[in-house]
C-alpha cells in the first residue's frame, strides 16, 4: 500500500513538472514572436547616429566616463566630472 502512495506522488510530481515545463516553453515562444527581429545592416552601410547621443569624456582626476555636457573644463583642455576635481588636479 505505502509503494502505491509514492508511485501516486511520483507521477503527480511528474506530471506538474511536465506541465511547468510546456508553459515555460509556450511562454518563452511566445516572447520571442512578439519581439521584432532588428533589421541585419547591409553591407558596406553604416548605422546612423541618433540625434540623441552625446559624446563621453574621461575626467582627468578620478578616471569616470560622463557626458560632455556635464563637465567643467580646465583652460588647458581637459574635462573634470565637477568642480572639486578640476580644482585639485591644479596644485
């Protein structure tokens, strides 16, 4: 009697884990087909810029990326991420 119990158990396990596994399946196929496919470029074409992307700079003291609107810049050229920074890097 107590095999017949974990062979009940046991396919009821099987059975949830086979379901699981199809939705994940229907699921993760589903996803795929509502996202569009990005265009391969053609060759010998290059991709246009955004409007929107603006130039990164390194600041000479601490070594951090930012965009070049937000730096404050030295009479020699270099760009700072603030202030503070260009300061100390002038003694």
């Amino acid at each position: 009697m107590k095999y017949l119990i974990w062979l009940v158990v046991a396919l009821a396990v099987f059975v949830w884990f086979h379901r699981a596994r199809k939705s994940m399946l229907a699921g993760a196929e589903s996803a795929n087909a509502s996202k569009p496919r990005p265009k391969s470029p053609e060759p010998g074409s290059m991709r246009s810029v955004d409007s929107d992307v603006e130039p990164m700079v390194q600041c000479a003291h601490c070594g951090i990326h930012f965009p070049i609107s937000e730096a404050v810049t030295h009479a020699s050229g270099a760009h700072y991420c603030s202030e503070e920074h260009r300061r100390l890097a002038s003694f």
